[in-house]
C-alpha cells in the first residue's frame, strides 16, 4: 500500500512541473524553435543530473546500452514533437494530444512488456479516440491540422517510451542513470540539428524562461521517472491527467486561451477514457 501511495506523490509532483514546462515552452516559443527549446530543456537538465549523480555516486555505465539508447531516442522525438505541438496550438489542446499515452500504453503493453490486455480496455481506447477526434475537428478547422497529428504522434512516443523506462525500472537501472541517458542524447541530437538549422540570440530576458524549462522539466522527469519505478504503471498513467487540468488552467489564465465545447468535450473523454484504461 506503502508502494501505491508513493507512486502518487510523485505523479502529483510530476503533473504539476510538467504543466509548468509546457508554460515555459509556450513562453519561449516566441523566440526560439521547438528544437532550439528541446536543446535548452536537454542540456540544462542534463547539468543538473550530472551534479545529482555526482552527489549521490551513481555511476555512468550500465549493462543495458541498447535498452537506454532506444528509449533515450524515441523519447528525443516524442520531446521534440510535443514542443511543436504547444508552440502551434492551446497549451491544453497539446498536452491533451501528448497524453493519449496512456491508451497506447494499454495497446502496447501486450507486444513489449508480454502482459494480457483485458478486452474492455478497448472500449476505453475507443472513447479516447472519439475524444481525440473532438479536439482535432476544431485544430483541423483552423488549419492547425499538422501540429494535431504531431501533437497525437507525441503520445505515441511517451507510450513507449514510458514502457522502456518501467522495463529499466524492472531491472533495477537507477532512476538517474535513466534520466541522464535520455538528456544526454536529446541533447546530443538536438543539438546536431541546431547546427543545420535555426539558431536565435539568446537575450537576457530569456535567461529565466529557459532556466525555468530546465529545472521544471528536470524535476518533473526524476517524478515521473520515480513513480513508474515505484508504481502500477497503468495506475500513473491514469494520474498523469493532472497535467491536462493543470494546463487548461494556466492556459486559460496566462495566455486568455478560448476552450471551445468540442476541445472541451474531448478533453473529458480522453480523461475519462485514460482513467478507466488505467484501471486493473
């Protein structure tokens, strides 16, 4: 029980700063590309990581390299994509694309982590994709249609990547060597890409914007890294919808963003939806 409540806590604290990070990205989105901010996300986290692990004498190497790289990678993508998604749409409209993750964790499940999917975890993916088709009507109206499909491809790529940090959790990979690899190599690649591509000035007022990503986003990947370590991980996937609630507030409050009835309905559906899909 001990377990279950520890799982929460953290979820709690990883919704909050990740609701904080897509603001900070919407902020700095005004001056900077989706793949400069991934850089300034990656490299600022990947400093305090370091400094973390240092601290607490975790060590670099690992036995599983292949595990790492590949959850590092898609997770590079999925970060990538999602940015894109809230610098071209409301921020609650983007991190509700990006958190279908859990009806695909339902579907992907049974071909990575080899575990049975009940037959009415169906149903539950199918009212969260009638959601998501209330929240693309009004996207595609807009011309946004593009920055919608990507934004639902980001909850493609945190599905999975969720599921190769719950297998590193599985076998006992510390929390910080995860986080590190997957800073180290969004870094790495998104730097590479800054070089064939855009690169702006960084003035000093975007010093706190870009810190504020750094340390909101370095904090909520140790939370949610933590409780998929420690929690069920359908159960964190059904929590993680704080963050849409988080979002639609700030959005709302911060950028005077309108939520229409067919956003809002299909918000509540993908909610609702990842709830129960998140149920044993």
């Amino acid at each position: 029980m001990f377990v279950f409540h520890q799982g929460v806590l953290w979820m709690l604290i990883a919704t909050f700063f990740f609701a904080l990070m897509g603001t900070f990205v919407k902020l700095g989105g005004e001056n900077f590309t989706p793949t400069e901010l991934v850089f300034y996300r990656s490299s600022i986290s990947l400093v305090f990581i370091i400094a973390i692990m240092k601290w607490n004498d975790v060590s670099y190497s690992s036995n599983y390299m292949k595990l790492h790289f590949t959850r590092s990678s898609i997770g590079f993508i999925s970060l990538l994509f999602f940015f894109y998604a809230i610098n071209h749409l409301p921020l609650s409209t983007a991190i509700s694309l990006n958190y279908t993750s859990p009806l695909f964790l339902g579907l992907l499940m049974p071909l990575i982590l080899k575990r049975k999917v009940k037959k009415w975890l169906f149903l539950a993916v199918t009212i969260g994709f009638i959601g998501v088709f209330f929240i693309l009507k009004p996207t595609f109206e807009n011309q946004n249609y593009f920055a919608g499909l990507v934004g639902l491809f980001s909850g493609l790529g945190a599905a999975m990547a969720y599921l190769f940090v719950t297998q590193l959790g599985q076998l006992k990979e510390p929390i910080l060597r995860t986080i590190f690899y997957f800073t180290l190599i969004s870094t790495i690649c998104s730097g590479f890409m800054m070089i064939f591509g855009e690169m702006h000035n960084i003035q000093f007022e975007h010093i706190l914007i870009l810190l504020g990503l750094g340390a909101s986003a370095t904090i909520a990947q140790i939370a949610i890294t933590k409780a998929y370590h420690v929690g069920n991980t359908l159960g964190n996937a059904g929590l993680s919808y704080l963050t849409i609630i988080f979002a639609t507030i700030i959005g709302v409050v911060l950028f005077d963003e309108f939520i229409d009835w067919q956003t809002a309905l299909g918000i509540m559906l993908i909610i609702i939806s990842g709830i129960f899909a998140s149920k044993k």
